[in-house]
C-alpha cells in the first residue's frame, strides 16, 4: 500500500493555501500527481521544509521516520509540493536532499488546481 509524504513551503503553507486543502483535496480525488494511485493509498503526513532556505529539511525528514517507524507507517513516496516545485528559489537544493534522505521515489508535483477552478 503507498503511503504519500508531502513537502510544502513553510512559508505558503498557513499563509495561502489556507489549511493545505488544495493538497489534501486533490489526494482524496486522485487529480493532479495523485491521479496515479489506486483506493487504497494513504496520505501519512503534510512536512513543512522547516523554513529558508531548507537547511533543516533532513533533520525534520528523520524526526519523521523515527515517528512513524514505531507505527509500522513510513513513507513509501514523498511528493515536493507545487508551492516549493514552482516557486522556491532553494527547490534544486531542497529536493536534492529529499531525494538523498527520503529512502523512497520523490515524485515532483500535487494538486493542480488554479483560483478559478476551486473558487468559481
Ligand atoms: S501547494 Fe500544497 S503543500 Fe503547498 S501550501 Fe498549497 S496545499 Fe499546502
Ligand atoms: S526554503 Fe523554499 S520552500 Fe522552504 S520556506 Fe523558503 S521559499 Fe519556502
């Protein structure tokens, strides 16, 4: 069974998409780059980068497998958030790291909805 991490921005996360729900809408519907899982996926976490410039992105992504290990629920793909894939300037460097400590597939991109299509 897949168990999906998301990585987001720090600082878009609370600030624009209130509540992360763009994400987690597109998880439960299966669009965007979740249109690849079947029913039985699970999202287990919503990780921030921990803030700029994503220096304490590997400390956060062990804190979140020594949580999770104990549950028998680790990650088995992580995906990097549109907030950082499309808009942070420190994304090659932080999705180096992801890719490095994560220990699964990193898969680039989440929801792909625009203002129109989730507020018309
Ligand atoms: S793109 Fe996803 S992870 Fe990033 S702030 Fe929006 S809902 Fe949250
Ligand atoms: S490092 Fe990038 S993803 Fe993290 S808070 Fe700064 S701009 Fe956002």
């Amino acid at each position: 069974m897949e168990k999906i991490l998301i990585v987001g921005c720090k600082n878009t996360m609370d600030d624009v998409c209130i509540g992360c729900s763009r994400c987690m809408v597109a998880f439960n519907r299966r669009e965007g780059a979740f249109e690849r899982y079947g029913e039985d996926a699970e999202l287990l976490g919503l990780l921030n980068c921990g803030g700029c410039p994503g220096a304490s992105i590997v400390p956060r992504l062990i804190q979140v497998k020594l949580w999770n290990m104990p549950l028998g629920e680790m990650p088995t793909k992580v995906h990097i958030a549109p907030c950082i894939a499309d808009h942070c300037p420190h994304a090659d460097d932080l999705v180096t790291k992801i890719q490095v400590k994560s220990g699964c597939e990193v898969v680039m991109g989440c929801h792909a909805y625009v203002p129109e299509k989730i507020y018309v």
